[in-house]
C-alpha cells in the first residue's frame, strides 16, 4: 500500500548542490556524486552503510563521534567520513580490520557511560547507538568507569554526577542520563530552527547538553519547543513523551499538516489508529523535515474528549442541544433551508467555506450555494484576512497569489518583512529565512512592534521602521518616492516587463513632495532617515524579497499597500527571478486554497467571475444546473441583510466566525436574526452558541484531500485514522446536498479533485495520482507545467504587462483622538493558532495561557498601570479586559494583543471599518483608550452568560 | 563590612557598570572573552543575571554565553577569595609528589578543591599544567608562578598573603 512507506534514510550529510560531478570507488562500487559531498553521502548514494552517531542528514557535519572513520588510499591515517569531500578517484574503504577496531574501541567508551537498560528503554527498537553497537560488533566493556553520568547512586552515596530527567516540557523529555553528548541537538537547535536555545556546558567529562543557562530548564529557557532536538537525537535522551507512554510506531502515513499557510509535510508515526508522533518529512518540499510546536506536538485535540462526535440540533438557540442521528439532523438542516428560500427567496441561503478544509471540502461547500441553492452566496474567512491580495496582486500581476515558493528565499539577499511576525505565525518559513540572514542576508521589518526576526541571533544588517498602525501605504509610497527621485529603480526591467509609459506616471505621482519621508515621517512616526535607508537598501540588494501578512492586508487600504508592494517590486526589477517576488504570508493551512476553489461571491474556482459567459456554461454542463450570474453577498454583506432580515439562514463549514470577525456584537445580532444556522465544527464555538444544527467535523486525520499552502502548493492530506465523528467533512455537505436534491454521488475526494482539474485550468493537470507521485505540485500545474509552477512571472507576468497603480494614502477613519488616544494592533503568537480552537485543547498552554496587552512603559505610568494589571480595553465599538503587559517591543502610543482566547473576545472591540476594495476587516487599527480594571465587563459577563446556555447538551438516555 | 547575599551580587547599578564594559568592546572583533575578562574582574565571577544582557548586546543568545562561561574553569560562578592558590595536578607534578604537597597543603589550609578558607581570604583552586613541568611540582599564588614548590614554602607564602 502506498500510505505505508518506510522512512526516508538518513545519508549523513546534507546533499550537495555542485553541478560538477566526482566519481569515486568506495568499497569496490563505483559512485558519482555532486563534487562537495562528503564520503559518507557518497558511501551512502552506493547502498553502503558507515556507522555514524553525530553525523545526520539534516545537519551540517561535525565530525565529533570518531565512528565514522574510513581508510582512503594515499591518504593518512583514518578521516571521518562526514567531514572529508569526495576526489575524483578517490578509492575508500568503510570496512577494514584497522577502522573496525578503532570503532569498536569508541563505541566501548561510549557504552562505558550509558545504562544498559535497553528492554525497559523508550528508544528501544528506534536507538542509533544500539544499532551502532551492533553494526560494529560490540561484544564486551572492558572499562569500569569510576564516574558516570547514569546511575543515580553510587556504592557509597548520590551520584553528584547523576542528573534528573527535565520534564519540564509538556511535549518531550530530556534525560541527560542517555546523553552521548554527540551535539546534534545543539546543532538542530542552531542550524536548522536557528533559536540558539540549547549548548553544551562544561567540557571533557563535564559537557553537557544545557537548555539556556544553569538555571533553566527547557521551558523556562529560549527553547520553542520545534522538537528539532527531539528528531535528531540519536538516543532515549530527547523523546517524544507520546513515545515513552506508546511505544515504537508501526506504520507511517504521509501527511499535511493542518496549522499555518507554510503547509508542512509530516510522516504521521502510526501504532494502529493512533498517532504516536508526526515527524516532519525530510522530502516536504515547504518544510525540508522542519516543523515548529503546533504540527510536531500539538495535534492532541483531534482525541479531545470536548470533540461533538453526534449531530445536535434545536429549535432555537436558547435551548440545550438535542443529540440526533445524522438522519435527523441533515433533514432538520435542510428542511429549514428550503424553508428559508421558499419564505425570503433564493438568495436568503448562503454558506462559509471553510481554510481549515481541503480543497476538495471547500469545493463542494461552494458548489453547494452555486448549484444547490442556486445563488453566489458563498464566502470564506480569507475575506477577513488575505482578499487584499487576490485584489491587489491581481491587478498588479494577473493573478492572485504569491510569485515564489519558499525556497526560494535560500537565495535573496534582502527580506523586506511587513506586517507579519514569521518566527510566531510561519515558523517553519521564520528558521529559513533566520538561516539566510545569518549566511548575511539583510532584514527590513516594517511593523509597529518589534518583531522576534529582529532579534535573530547572529544576523547581519537589521533595520526597523516602527510605523504607527495605519500609515502602511504612506511609508511605501515613500519607499518608492526615495527610489523614483534618486534614480534607484530598473529601467530595463521596467521597459521590458511593464508599460514604461504607465511607470513614468507613477513616478510623477510618487516623486510628489507629499510622499518625500519627510512629510511622511509626520503621519508615520518612522524617522525620515530611516525610511531612506530602507528604500536605498532595497533598491540595492542584487535580489530582493518582500513577505507580508495580516498587517498589510487588515487595513482599510490593505488592498493599495498591496499594490504599493507590488510596485516597489516592480520598479527595482525584483520579480521572476529566485530570492525575490512579493509573498503573502498567508494565514490558514488552505486559505490559498480556499480561495482558488471558488469561495468567493463573485467568482468560479481559479478565480474566473461568476459572470464570465464561458465558464458559467462550462459549469452549467457539468453541474447540470443552471447557474447565476449575479455575484453572491460577502460575509459582512450577508450579516448587514441578515439584521435587515433578508438572510435567513447560513451553513458554516469550520470557522468561528463570531470570534474571528470584527465587532463581535455586530455578528451576534446577525446570527440571532437568522432562522437556520448550521455550524459544522470539531467543537462547540463562539459561533455555533447561535447555531441550531451543529454538525460534527472531521480533523485532517482522519480524511484525505489536498492543501494548498502560501507558495500555491497542492500537498496531500491522508487519512490516518477512522472519523471519530463517523464521517469526513466532504460527506457531510454530499449528504446535506442530496437531502436537498442535488444527487452528487462522491465516493471518493480523488473524484471531486477529477471535476476540479476538469474545470479550472490551473489545475488541469492534477489529479491524485499526480501528488502521490510527485509529492506536491504547485499550480499553474497543466500542459504547459506538467509538474507545476515554482516561480511565478519568469519572463512575463500573467496579465502580460506588470501595472503600476496609484497608491493614494487615505487615513483611515479610525483615528486616534482624546477619547481613544491608543491605537490597538493585533497579532499573534507562536504556540497558539487563530481562535484558539485546537491549540487551547493541547499542552500548548503551557506557553500562552491568556492573551495579554501590550503596551508601552509611558503608556502604562500614565495610567497608573503595572505588570499583570487588569486592564479596561475601550474602543468606539465595545470594551474588554485583559492583563496588561509592559514592554517597548510597541512604541508609545501603540498597544498590541493577540485574539487566541474566546474570554477576551477582542474583535468585540475591533470595527466595522474595511478594506475599500475587498471589504476585509480592519483588524490592525482600533483607536482605544486603556485604564485599569478590576476584572470581567458587563460584556463578558452576559457573554459568557449566554455561551454556558447555548453550550447545554440534553442527556438523553442510553439507547 | 557584612557579607552580600549571594543573589544580589548583580544589582541595580549593576546594569549601568555591565553596560559600560560592554560599550568599551563595541565594534571589537570576538568581544565575547574580553567583555567576560572585565565582567570576572568588576564582580569577581560572572553573574548570571549579566550573561542574557552579554547576549543581547552581542546579538548572541544566553545559552551560547553560558556555554562560553562553563567552558573555561576560569570564569567562576560565585566569587573567590581576594587570594587564590593554584596547585597544578597535571601529570609531571603528579609524578614529582604533586598529591602528596596537595594533600598537605588541604589539610593545612583546612579546605578542599574550589573551596576558600573560613576568614574568606584564600580560594584554593586545582590546575591541569602551569607550564612550568621542569620545575614540578607547581604552583601559583595570585598569579605568581612558584616552581619546586614543597609546603613549607607554600604555607609561608599563603600566610604572609592572609595577613
């Protein structure tokens, strides 16, 4: 069977990317390698084994465990085999009387200081060492070490030497009593995550792994718990927790995980059913066998015993929950439906499709309203977070996502960061850029808070534009003023790729004196030195990247940053070629996908609008269902005509969007005013508290599909176990479908990935048998790119010529003023994921318990506030509390939280203000005014109030 | 004088002194030793408390300046005594008597290996090789060499120091 695959080996060293090839006869074979391999790798390449303990694929060699030797002809004594490059010729030998001896005699010394405990070991059956000291005939100890590390007592007392396991991290165990001190772990911390949280202390007998400084322990230390460690240590000492309870896996099952945009690929460990541990693969193409805490450790709450596991329904959401069977429910959800339609109209139904899901999933949801319910009202939560960037880049480039794939950042030279906090929201993609910088790669971050990139251990240039919340398009334009007046930007490029007329308009309009960093320092508080610094530095880099997030996009102008974005690329030529482009950072495992199925209003999957003649036919004769042409309502649209009493009913597929969606009352009253509402979730929400059919979801464990991921890669999603809820969540809208009269007849999601390549060109050419082949494809994947597209805009842009666009700074409307002299931003942070929903049901507590209030020490005396106060949070639309925390990461004026929690609920003070092209939430800009508090508002109290009534289940008797 | 508690050797006019040491290393290449040199000699042992902001300012992280710290016996951990005698118990002063002047300079001084005598003036300290093998057994006395060393001398040396 395909699923079951038998781990990647491990050749050593890290593969070499010479184009020049070395042949090279080890133990007879004959070998051709990149030139720069190392004669491990080459041994390896030819079907041979050398033993090794501190030499790993994933790191860089060391050559510190001496059991590697091998014998060379016309070479001197016995090198390591990790750390000598192979020679043209070079004739080796692994296996000779001399280096067997020496091996020997090394692994007698290492197993001098270790316990024999094996049986009763967690690494039993998955130990290097153990297999070490059999691959080297180890038959005998000769030494009677008078100190060790591993007994606890000695005949005569404690053994000073003997240290307890650290437990301190809720996911893996340290027992420094296994250590062999071989340094991978400290390597993996460096090289591959790039946190620089672990060392070795002491030296000679005394070295040991430490986390941080003698006092701390793994939790209290830098560590971030990514578990690169854990992967790389060859022995008990650094294990998964999961494995000491479980046991060795038995079968592997090739995964994506289900948490950021990044879309890591896993080998989910299996023993039966249950997941032992996921591994990042060496072969993901996203990840390169990186992961950070949320898809290595924190999948515990697809077991969660919180998980709904049978359908609920009730008459209104006062009521406790009714348990039913799917029967019941499914026709209780579609009758109200039809009811719905048949009392305010066609178009009274809508749906949210859901980024959680897999593209397969999304699809239906969307065919659902379009060929179902016979309108387009279909949205999805990228219109709270990324729509600026379908808009913005579209316009720009001609199509709606980012023009490179991750790799690609292993070759700029110049990462300008905005509005977005990679080493929390995109770890995996934060290791690799942190790898760059410290290979020398310059760092711009244009961010009102400072950002842990900035703080990136070993970096070179760094530089900091704290701009207040808001002024993004101003401080752009002003990048692009500084390059436009000083002659910095690419004719040539400009010439051949874009109008050069429609370019010397723009410059016309960004040379204006209005946009020079003097008159933009005034609104944006960046220093005007500073901003030309950053414009001079960017123009300069032979190539670089730009990579931005919600902080660009959450604004009332998110979609004029993002073509002011793409315009500072355009101009300096940093497009088409590997180490640059323009690269949203986007948020959730699928929004990207989300989005190219056809999620929004007003457009067909691949982003074809709804009333484009020719792919409406072209639906129309495979949906076999006539179809509209008007664009459907956007998610605040469809609240807007729910309190005006036109929206009656909406199916939700994995969002909770009372927590995520701004101005929280707003979407409560709408959700009231609605006749139907169907929340299909793991869990109870915020959300489905004002659902009357709640409808239990599947985990991305337990279904198979695809992903697509921030760099337009389609990675696949496994089943890897049973639905607990008894159904993945493309049946259940299959059978909420048919309960309606659609007649699909789906047995497999490898058929509806069929109809998608079927309809959208960019997808023509994948299907599952494709991605079981190949890994991953990014699209464009069609007859021109059979295997996909890694760079966008190679030699032209998808709409033909690159367009510059006037990027007018307008001040949003949510100003700061004596009422509300701060400006609130909102981020988040590494260990928790969004609403909080799956983090909050894991050990990742451990690390963010609360959400908390940034604010600046002068902001905080002025208020007569202190550390761990509680803290009132005031803003035009609503107020909450929270603890207030004390630190200059914000400049004065500025306070930042995070919106994991449900408690806080701090969208109940975000705004109804928006993006004016896409309507996406301003959630970066609130004005508020901060004060000390004793606790809960009346808010949160009636709140929470209403949530412990919504949330009753009836007990039912035992049938 | 009474004696400072040990955790509040880094104090909050600490910070200012710790700055100062590290600004007059800025711009040097590998700063790292010289800033620890001059931290052992401001407070007598590296603090703690000191080695984050060490981090911070030189773009490093705690833990790479505590694995630099253990490394070398020495940079200490909690502050000697204003003299400190070094015996070497390297091999060629093993070998010309070194445990048996070692054994009688600890039953003298009446302490152990690392440990300082109860007035709190002398720290007695092992060391692997002085690089003074021909005139083993050795020894150092704050920072001066004594070679051919036997416990008579020592002790006499030791006392005029104590005084």
């Amino acid at each position: 069977m395909k699923d079951f695959i038998i781990p990647d080996r491990d050749m050593g060293t890290p593969a070499s990317k010479s184009d020049v090839m070395v042949t090279l006869n080890v133990d007879g074979r004959q070998v051709t390698v990149p030139a720069g391999t190392s004669v491990m790798r080459a041994a390896a390449e030819a079907g041979i084994a050398v033993p090794k303990l501190c030499a790993t694929d994933h790191l860089e060699a060391f050559g510190s465990c001496r059991l590697c030797v091998v014998q060379i002809d016309g070479m001197r004594g016995t090198p390591a085999s990790c750390t000598t490059p192979v020679a043209e010729g070079m004739v080796v030998h692994t296996q000779t009387d001399e280096v067997a001896q020496i091996r020997r005699g090394v692994m007698e010394l290492y197993i001098s200081d270790h316990p024999l405990d094996c049986l009763t070991c967690a690494a039993n059956g998955d130990c290097e060492l153990q297999d070490m000291a059999g691959a080297v005939g180890l038959r005998e100890v000769r030494y009677d070490a008078p100190k060790n590390h591993f007994a606890q007592r000695t005949a005569t007392g404690p053994n000073p030497e003997y240290r307890p396991k650290d437990q301190s991290n809720p996911y893996f165990t340290f027992d420094p009593a296994k250590c062999i001190v071989c340094s991978r772990c400290v390597r993996a911390c460096e090289d591959v995550q790039g946190t620089f949280a672990l060392t070795i202390e002491g030296r000679g007998f005394d070295s040991r792994v430490s986390a941080g400084m003698g006092s701390d322990s793994f939790l209290s230390s830098d560590c971030v718990s990514c578990g690169a460690c854990v992967q790389v240590c060859p022995t008990a000492t650094l294990v998964e927790n999961k494995v000491i309870e479980i046991g060795t896996p038995e079968h592997i099952v090739k995964t994506t995980c289900a948490y950021c945009g990044v879309g890591c690929s896993f080998d989910a460990h299996m023993r039966g059913e249950e997941v032992v541990r996921m591994v990042p693969s060496k072969g993901g193409k996203a990840n390169h066998g990186h992961s950070c805490v949320k898809g290595r450790f924190a999948w515990g709450y697809a077991t969660h015993r919180e998980r709904i596991l049978r359908p609920m329904v009730r008459e209104k959401i006062t009521d406790p929950w009714r348990e039913v069977d799917w029967d019941e429910a499914l026709d209780f959800a579609a009758t109200r439906l039809r009811r719905a339609q048949d009392d305010h109209g066609k178009n009274a139904i809508g749906v949210i499709t859901s980024s959680r899901c897999t593209n397969e999933e999304t699809y239906l949801v969307q065919k659902l309203a379009r060929a179902v319910f016979g309108n387009n009202n279909t949205d999805t939560c990228a219109r709270v977070c990324h729509s600026p960037t379908g808009y913005g880049l579209g316009q720009a480039f001609g199509t709606s996502a980012g023009t490179h794939d991750f790799d690609s950042v292993e070759d700029t030279d110049l990462a300008l960061v905005i509005g977005a906090n990679p080493t929390d929201g995109h770890p995996v993609f934060a290791s690799r850029l942190r790898k760059r910088m410290r290979q020398g790669a310059g760092l711009i971050v244009i961010d009102p808070r400072r950002i842990d990139l900035l703080e990136t251990p070993h970096m070179g240039m760094g530089m900091h534009l704290p701009l207040r919340p808001g002024t993004n398009v101003a401080v752009l334009t002003s990048l692009a003023h500084v390059i436009v007046t000083e002659g910095l930007y690419d004719e040539d490029f400009i010439r051949s790729r874009c109008d050069w007329d429609e370019f010397r308009t723009y410059m016309d309009f960004a040379a204006d004196p209005r946009h020079s960093p003097d008159e933009v320092e005034k609104l944006s508080c960046v220093p005007a030195g500073l901003i030309r610094q950053a414009a001079r530095a960017y123009a300069a880099a032979p190539r670089a990247s730009i990579y931005y997030g919600l902080g660009v996009t959450e604004h009332s102008q998110g979609s004029t940053t993002v073509m002011a974005i793409a315009n500072l690329a355009m101009m300096t030529g940093n497009i088409g070629e590997p180490g640059t482009g323009v690269n949203p950072l986007r948020g959730q495992n699928n929004v990207q996908g989300s989005c190219d199925m056809g999620s929004f209003p007003h457009e067909f999957p691949g982003y074809r609008h709804v009333g484009d003649q020719a792919t409406r036919e072209l639906y129309e004769r495979i949906w076999g269902v006539p179809l509209s042409d008007e664009p459907g309502l956007r998610i605040p649209n469809m609240f807007d005509a729910a309190l005006a009493g036109n929206f009656r009913g909406l199916y939700c597929q994995g969002e909770d969007i009372v927590q995520s969606d701004p101005d929280t009352q707003h979407v409560t009253s709408a959700l009231k005013a609605m006749d139907i509402v169907i929340v299909q979730d793991l869990f109870l929400n915020e959300t489905s508290n004002y659902a009357h059919v709640l409808l239990p979801g599947s985990s991305f464990l337990e279904k198979d599909g695809t992903f697509t991921n921030a760099e337009r890669r389609i990675n696949m999603v496994r089943r890897c176990m049973t639905p607990k809820n008894g159904h993945a969540d493309w049946e259940i809208t299959q059978m909420l479908a048919n309960r309606m009269g659609a007649g699909w007849t789906y047995t497999h999601p490898s058929e509806i990935m069929e109809e998608i390549a079927l309809t959208t060109p960019s997808f023509a050419g994948v299907s599952f048998d494709l991605l079981d082949r190949v890994g991953s494809v990014q699209w464009p994947c069609n007859e021109a790119a059979p295997l996909g597209t890694p760079v966008m805009h190679l030699d032209g842009f998808v709409r033909g010529k690159g367009r510059f666009l006037h990027t007018e700074y307008v001040a949003t409307e949510e100003r700061s003023g004596p009422r509300f002299p701060l400006l609130l931003t909102t981020g988040r942070i590494l260990s928790q994921y969004n609403v909080g929903a799956q983090t909050r049901r894991t050990e990742n507590l451990a690390w963010h318990a609360e959400d908390v209030l940034e604010i600046h020490p002068s902001d905080a005396e002025n208020r007569g506030v202190r550390q761990g106060d509680w803290v009132r949070v005031a803003s035009r639309s609503g107020e909450t509390t929270l603890r207030a925390h004390i630190t200059d990461r914000v400049a004065p004026g500025v306070v930042y939280t995070t919106f994991h929690h449900p408690t806080n609920q701090v969208n109940v003070i975000t705004t109804d203000n928006s993006d004016w092209a896409t309507n996406c939430p301003e959630f970066k800009v609130t004005a508020v005014q901060v004060s000390p508090s004793n606790g809960p508002t009346d808010w949160q109290r009636d709140y929470r109030s209403h949530s412990d009534l919504a949330r009753r289940i009836m007990q039912t008797a035992a049938e | 004088m009474p004696s400072t508690p040990q955790d509040s050797v880094f104090d909050s006019d600490s910070q200012d002194r710790l700055d100062r040491i590290i600004a007059t290393h800025a711009g040097r290449e590998g700063p790292l030793l010289p800033i620890l040199h001059d931290v052992q000699a401001e407070w007598g042992m590296i603090p703690e408390e000191a080695q984050p902001i060490i981090a911070k300012a030189l773009g490093l992280t705690r833990a790479e300046v505590y694995g630099v710290v253990s490394f070398y016996h020495d940079f200490r951990d909690h502050p000697a005594g204003p003299h400190v005698l070094r015996l070497c118990r390297a091999e060629a002063c093993i070998s010309m008597g070194g445990d048996e002047l070692a054994d009688q300079i600890c039953r003298a001084l009446g302490i152990g290996w690392h440990e300082t005598t109860p007035d709190g003036r002398l720290t007695l300290e092992p060391v692997f090789c002085l690089g003074l093998c021909a005139c083993a057994p050795s020894a150092e006395l704050d920072g001066k060499l004594i070679g051919r060393a036997d416990a008579a001398r020592i002790s006499r040396m030791v006392a005029e120091v104590r005084a």
